[in-house]
C-alpha cells in the first residue's frame, strides 16, 4: 500500500492507476451550455468545469503532503479512549475546536490556535533535584496522555473535510468562453505536521547547506504559509539563539496573518518561553486564548503498569 492510501481512510482511498471514465484524466468535463450573446441570441457553447476526480487526487495528495507520521496512521477519535480527567479534556478541546474550526479558517479571529501544554513542564522537572525531581515526575507526568494522537486525528478530520475558498479569481490563459472563469478557487485546507526535533535539525542543516539557501527558504515558507501548521513536541529541540529566532519568525508570520497552529507541548507556560523565547511564545498563547489546555495524568504507554 503507498503512503498516501495508508494515510488516507476509507472514504478517500483510491488506487494509485485509477482511469476517470468521466473525464479521460483530463480533469475537465466538458458540457454544451445556452449562452446569451449580447445581441439576445442564444447559442450552445462548449464550457468545461473540474471533474470530481481532480478533488480526490488533490486530497490524496493533501494526504501526503501533510507528513502525518506512519505511526499515527491509525489516530482517530473513535479509538481515542477518554477514561480519565486528562484524556476526556484533551478529546473536549479537540472536539470544540474541530467545531469551530470552518469560522476559524475563514482567518478573520485572532484567537485561531490550540496548545495541549504541561502543568510542570520538562524543563523545569530536570531542574529539580533527588527526591523533589522523582516526585515531580510522579506527580505531573505529561507524557503518553495521547497529545499526538489528537493532533493527527484532527489534521486528518481537517484534510478530509475542510475546503477553504482563495480571494482570487481562476486564471485563465486559454479561450475565455472555455472556462468558467467566475467560480473563485476552491481548494482543500492544506495541513503540515511537524514535530520539534527533526524540523529544527532540517531547519539548521538546510541553513548551513550549500544551495544559495533554496530548501531553507522553501522549509521555512511551508511553516509559514501552509493553512494549519500542527506542532508536536514544541520546545523539544535543544535552546539555541539560532532556534530562538526560528521560532520567532515563523510565529510572528503566522500570527500576523492570522493562520493557526495546534501544538503540544511538554513544557509548561514557563519554561516552554524559555524554550522557545518569549517574542514567539507570548504571540503563540495569545493564538490561543482560552484554547491553550495544561495537563497532565497517566502515560497510557504505562497503563497497567506494564510499557508497552
Ligand atoms: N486515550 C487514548 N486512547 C487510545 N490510544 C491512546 C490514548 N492515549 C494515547 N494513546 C496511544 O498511545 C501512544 C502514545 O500517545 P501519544 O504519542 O499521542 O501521547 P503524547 O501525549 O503525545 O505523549 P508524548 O508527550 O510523550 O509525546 C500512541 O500510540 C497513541 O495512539
Ligand atoms: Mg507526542
Ligand atoms: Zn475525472
């Protein structure tokens, strides 16, 4: 199976040599409409609008654009069990702000974002000492409550079912009469998933590459300007100034164009500032108002207490 069915679920798995019977895979139909001409005569005009099939194969391609690790793959919010204070707070600010989510793409609030963070960040856990350390650890576990889980079944929830519409007309270089240029451009919400670690390194190494800067720029750009950018382990990555700046850039974007974020993190509202740096944290809590949840419960890797 290619990672793009594998990704998708059952109401968008095609096969990859699928022939459109409707359209040739030419991706128009073309259908003979009345047009009236300026003289009040009406003649039959060929006009060609997009066949279903171009949706599902930007879907599919949505899909793996996304970069929903493999091991998600199967993260949805039928298999999410709420069993306990931590895991049913997760699933409710999911569960609202899924519904909310057509008014917050439409880009017009300010508040747009989700934060799943922890009540006693990382961080601060490693800074304690002996006896007071293990008993944080005991005491405020962040770790395994299904953070991720969510995201990937909500980055999945948006693919599947978001369309946004773009402020620009159809740019039509062929015959004006063929297309119908006045339908604006519909397209499905794009979503790119991150996580910490490995998207700074990429970050860092594609700074320092040879290439004029291209992939840099082209990294950067994604985070910037994709729809939804989903953020997992924020504040993982090991401080740098560099980082610092990073981070700053691509939340103050973000914010100020008003395009979400749904992160996690394991770091608190404190020690997650000095992680990321106080410019971009102050903007990212603010994305998220009172959609900004501190928990913390048992590892589900741990229940039974047997790791699974
Ligand atoms: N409530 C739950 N119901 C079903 N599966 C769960 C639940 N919570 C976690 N899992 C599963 O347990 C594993 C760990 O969860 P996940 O990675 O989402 O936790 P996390 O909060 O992101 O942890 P970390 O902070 O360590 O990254 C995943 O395979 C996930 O699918
Ligand atoms: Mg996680
Ligand atoms: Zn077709």
């Amino acid at each position: 199976m290619s990672k793009q069915s594998e990704n998708s679920n059952s109401q968008t798995e095609h096969s990859e040599d699928t022939k459109c019977t409707a359209c040739n895979d030419t991706g128009l139909i073309i259908e003979k409409k009345e047009q009236k001409q300026p003289n009040g005569k009406v003649v039959l005009k060929d006009l060609g609008r997009p066949c279903h099939c171009v949706q599902k194969r930007a879907l599919k391609k949505a899909f793996k654009n996304s970069l929903i690790p493999d091991e998600f793959k199967n993260a949805r919010f039928d298999n999410y069990e709420t069993n306990s204070d931590a895991q049913e707070t997760l699933f409710n600010a999911i569960k609202e702000y899924l519904k909310d989510f057509p008014e917050i793409i439409k880009g017009e609030s300010e508040q747009n974002s989700l934060g799943f963070i922890a009540a006693f960040g990382e961080t601060r856990i490693r800074s304690l000492q002996g006896e007071a350390k293990y008993q944080a650890k005991a005491d405020h576990n962040n770790f395994g409550l299904g953070k991720t889980h969510l995201q990937m079944a909500a980055a999945k929830w948006i693919l599947n079912r978001i369309r946004v519409r773009d402020d620009i007309e159809m740019n039509v270089k062929s015959n004006a009469d063929f297309l119908d240029t006045k339908s604006k451009f519909d397209r499905g919400c794009q979503v790119l998933c991150v996580s910490d670690i490995t998207f700074m390194d990429d970050l860092t190494s594609a700074k320092m590459a040879g290439d004029g800067g291209g992939t840099f720029k082209n990294l950067l750009h994604n985070a910037i300007n994709v729809d939804v950018l989903v953020w997992d382990d924020l504040g993982k990555a090991k401080y740098s100034e560099s980082k610092e700046g990073l981070y700053y850039q691509i939340i103050n974007e973000r914010y100020l164009h008003k395009r979400p974020i749904i992160f996690s993190s394991n770091e608190d509202k404190g020690t997650l500032s000095e992680k990321i740096g106080y410019a971009a944290s102050s903007r990212l809590l603010g994305m998220c108002g009172d959609r900004l949840y501190a928990v913390e419960g048992e590892d589900y890797r741990m229940r039974g207490g047997v790791q699974l």
